[in-house]
C-alpha cells in the first residue's frame, strides 16, 4: 500500500505566543514541530505499512526551515518525503494549500492520502476536505480508527453526538483526529539516521495550482485575552440568582 501524508510545521502547541508589529506570530525564539494531528496521521500509516506492507511518503507545502518537521516523520518510520518548497507558503490560504499538496499528490501514486484533520496552529479544518474534492476522493473526517480489508478502508468517525463507521473504497483521503494513533517517541538512532535523510525538493513554480489566486486574505490578528478573575455573588439565593442574572446580561452580554 502506497500511502502519502500530508504534514505541517508548527509553532509548539505549549509555547506562549506572540505577535509582531505585523500582527504576524513571532516566531524568533520559537520551537517548532510537526502539527499534532499530522502525528496522529503518520502514525496510523506506520503502522498500516508495518501491518501490511508499503511505504509511507511524507508531503509538506513550506521552505527548507519546515524540515524538521519532515525529519520527525522520518524518524517515525516514514520511508520517504516530498517538499513543495515555497518561500511565501505561510501566505497561502487553505484553497492555495489544498490545491498545490492534492496536486503534488495525484502524481504519486496513492492508494491512501491521510494528514490531520485541522493544523495546530490556524486550527482551519479545511485543506484534507479540499484535498478530497480536488482529488475527487471519497473522504473520512475526524477519523479515530481506522483499519484496510481488501480494497476498503473502515473508518470511525466523530461526528457532534458520537461515532460513525464508514466504508469507503480505496483510494481515499483520511483525516485524522486524537485518538486514531498514540505517536510513538523515535529512538535516537532513529532521529540521528532521519537528519541524514533529505527530501526530494519540488519548486512551488513547477505546479500549476502555485498561480491559484488568493481567496481569503487575513487582515489582522489579536491575542486572546487573558481570563479575568471570577466574582463571588453572595446573599440569600432570591437575590444572588437576580444579581447573577444582571450581571450576565449587563457586564458579560451572555444574556
């Protein structure tokens, strides 16, 4: 089974974040590793090429700094990666992104194209869907399980109120959620054996969907502000409750 995953690079989920004088996220200082949800991903396609043969090709859109992200997924047992290198890539919305990773895609063979279901760092949801439709593949959102049988995949889905199983035939597009894999921590010698391991580097020129125009365009962002300190309504329980009730509807604006 030749299975593609599509990875991200991403600021470390446990930094504190900041922002530039661009509204950009500072990125000085920062670590970066592959998305969580592109680990999840990489692990159930290690497995499956463990259980069933195959290889496992790793696909990122970004510049040369988005190794190390790569690198981590060739440590896990990954055989090979593909980088569309774009220096502009962090501009690219999630149609221009979708489009240029399912092009690169179609040429390699696929029986099974996985990546995460949102990135850890916009947390859009969009680029696996889009990937689907461009493809034209049948797709498995939010998928918690997954297992091969023939030419089939079965897929456990979360849904808003619980779990739906889908059969989808092959090829097709999965999109993992927490839950599908638990990422294994690669050995050193594994680690020290992927920095040796390079990616097989493709110019964003060379793909027809690197002159897709921009659909949505980000005009700034602020940081969430920090959680204020709770309030302690006291008094007898007729008035605490008209209190609470006025101070959602006037200070809050819940109400």
């Amino acid at each position: 089974m030749n299975i593609v995953v599509c990875v991200k690079q991403v600021v470390d989920t446990e930094a504190v974040i900041a922002l530039d004088g661009a509204g950009e996220v500072e990125l000085m200082g920062q670590t970066m590793v592959i998305d969580p949800y592109s680990e999840f991903a990489v692990e159930r396609a290690v497995q499956l090429k463990e259980e069933l043969g195959g290889t496992v090709t790793l696909l990122t859109l970004g510049s040369q700094d988005c190794l190390a992200a790569v690198r981590h997924g060739l440590a896990m047992g990954a055989d090979a990666a593909v980088l569309i290198e774009d220096e502009q890539w962090t501009a690219r919305d999630a149609a221009q992104a979708a489009a240029l990773l399912a092009e690169a895609a179609s040429t390699m063979g696929a029986d099974l194209v996985m990546g995460g279901w949102k990135s850890g760092d916009t947390a859009a949801a969009q680029v696996m869907g889009r990937m689907a439709a461009i493809m034209r593949l049948p797709l498995a959102n939010m998928a918690t399980g997954l297992s091969v049988e023939g030419g089939t995949i079965v897929a456990e889905c979360e849904v808003d109120d619980g779990v739906e199983t889908a059969r989808l035939p092959l090829p097709a597009v999965v999109a993992a959620q927490q839950g599908l894999a638990e990422p294994r921590y690669p050995s050193v010698r594994d680690v020290m054996q992927a920095r040796r391991r390079g990616a097989e580097v493709r110019p964003v020129a060379d793909f027809a969907a690197a002159s897709k125009p921009t659909t949505v365009t980000v005009v700034s962002r602020e940081l969430k502000p920090g959680r204020c300190g709770g309030r302690i309504v006291a008094g007898e329980a007729p008035v605490a409750v008209a209190e609470t009730v006025r101070l959602l509807a006037e200070e809050a604006k819940v109400l």
